[in-house]
C-alpha cells in the first residue's frame, strides 16, 4: 500500500434492506464495468497514490445514481469516479464530482490510461523532484514510463499533455484548452450541438460551466424537460409511462431531487428495466445513506 491514510469504513446501509451484507459495493460495480485491477483498489484503499486522498469511496457524500465514486479528494466534498450513463450510447468516462458546488460534474479522463497518468502527474506536483519512489506509484496504477512522463512534465507542466500519446487524439473535456484542435469527446462542452435531440442524452449537471450553461438555455431550440428543476418526480413518472427509460434516467441525474424521492423512482426504474447490472447499480446506491449529507440536490 502506498501511502495509506484513514480508515477503510463500509459504507452506512440504509434500513430499508434485510440483508444488508448482501448489497453490492462501488468496488464490484467497478468489477461489473471490467475496468483495471488498479482502479478497484483505489476504491477500496489498497493503494494511496495522493496525499489528499482522504479516503477511498465510503459512500458518507451523497452523489447522483450516474456517478461510481473510486475515492474522495480535496478539502471539500468531492469524488474521483466513474460517469456512467444507461439507456443512451454514452461510453464511461473518468469524471469528478464536485459535491459542496451543487452537484456540478466534469470530465477528468476519457479512459484509464489518462485517468492514471493524471493521477501520477498530480503526485509530481506535490513531490516536486523526480525519485524511485514515484515509478513504484506510477506503476502500482498501471503506468511504466514514469521517467519519461516526468521528464516531459518537468520541462512543460500541463502543456506535456499534448506530448502524450494518451492524450493526443482524445482528451479529456477539463483539458481542452491545451489543445489547438476541437474537443472530440462526448461530455457536454461548448463546441457541442444544442439541438433537443442531442441535448437529451445529457443530465443537467453535466452543464457545469455558466458561460455555457446560460447559451443552451438562451439558444437551444427547446430544452429537454428534465433541465427544469422543478416537479422532477412528476416529469419522471410521465417518461416512464411513456418507457422512455433514457429520458427517467436523465431526469434522475438531473437537480431537483429529494434522496427520499430518488429513492423510490430509482426503484421503479430498475424493476422496468429488468436488467441484472442496473439492478446491480441501485441496490448499490440505495444502500448508501445520502440523507445523511443532505436532502438532496
């Protein structure tokens, strides 16, 4: 273990289950999403790249169903995880969770290759000077030339991005500023386009930046419905009479929520589903007690 720091504490279980022990874990969602070895024993503690990683994902900050926390970060309420989107042709994504913001999330990495070097490059941050001891971290999260991504990163900071051939045809959102060519991702960016249509395969806490934000409401043809915060619960149970189960599910990530009332729509979703890995992912979620943090969001 590199660097451990707090303890591993399971994650508070909500009263409603009868077999608590039963109930899945971020960890075997991670499983379940076959990301790397390293990124399910970030979740669990087992390694410590950073020294502000206060712990690995508990589950104490509540969060969106969308959102898999791996670990938490910073001196305020945030997650490092994984967006995951159902019902819609969204691929997975490496994103971080800023909860004390409003919920807001943005993308961090595009794959795991990216979420690890970042990762590493943030540790050459905090220890300033190139040693051993950063190749046993770089390579307990899956990178091997650690030396070289030092060496560029020295000589650049940030501006090594481009250099790096994780990077050079697919970067993360959160990076686009150092790139010379346009944002080819699909996480909500302002070079995307605002039609209805593409509007809906996006929540509204993916609209985090509010020069942008203020754009799609100004200039999209209409909005989706679930971008008004208002009557959520309501909007929701419409959708689903209607089985359009992408549409609940990004009413479901979108603000305007009580947990309590997330809770049962949630429920409703996964029994009209009918698929074995979603049910996977709500049991999980409903097992953490978000009530704990907050009302809701």
């Amino acid at each position: 273990m590199l660097e451990k720091e707090g303890s591993n504490s399971p994650p508070v279980c909500h009263p409603v289950f009868k077999d608590i022990m039963s109930m899945p874990e971020n960890s075997d969602l991670l499983r379940m999403l076959k990301v790397p070895d390293f990124v399910v024993q970030l979740s669990e503690g087992s390694i410590r790249p950073l020294p502000e990683f206060l712990r690995p994902a508990t589950g104490w900050i509540a969060y969106p169903p969308c959102f898999i926390p791996v670990f938490e970060y910073g001196s305020e309420p945030s997650y490092r995880g994984i967006l995951k989107h159902w019902f819609c042709d969204r691929k997975i994504i490496y994103a971080n969770l800023l909860a004390y913001m409003g919920y807001y999330i943005y993308e961090y990495s595009r794959n795991s290759d990216q979420f690890a070097i970042r990762t590493l490059i943030q540790r050459f941050e905090i220890d300033g000077e190139y040693s051993e001891f950063l190749t046993r971290i770089g390579n307990s999260i899956g990178v091997r030339n650690v030396r070289s991504i030092y060496d560029l990163w020295e000589r650049y900071e940030d501006d090594c991005y481009p250099m790096l051939e994780s990077f050079k045809n697919d970067w993360p959102e959160s990076l686009k500023s150092l790139f010379q060519e346009e944002y080819h991702g699909d996480f909500a960016s302002d070079s995307m386009d605002i039609s209805n249509s593409n509007l809906k395969r996006y929540c509204s806490i993916e609209i985090c930046d509010t020069e942008f934000e203020s754009r799609v409401f100004e200039e999209a043809d209409s909005l989706p419905p679930w971008f008004k915060e208002e009557s959520q619960e309501k909007r929701f149970y419409e959708l689903l009479n209607e089985s359009d189960l992408s549409g609940c599910w990004m009413t479901l990530n979108s603000r305007g929520w009580l947990w309590k009332d997330l809770r049962k729509a949630l429920s409703v979703l996964a029994e009209k589903a009918n698929n074995h890995n979603f049910h996977m992912l709500c049991d999980c979620w409903l097992s953490q007690d978000h009530e704990s943090f907050s009302e809701g969001f």
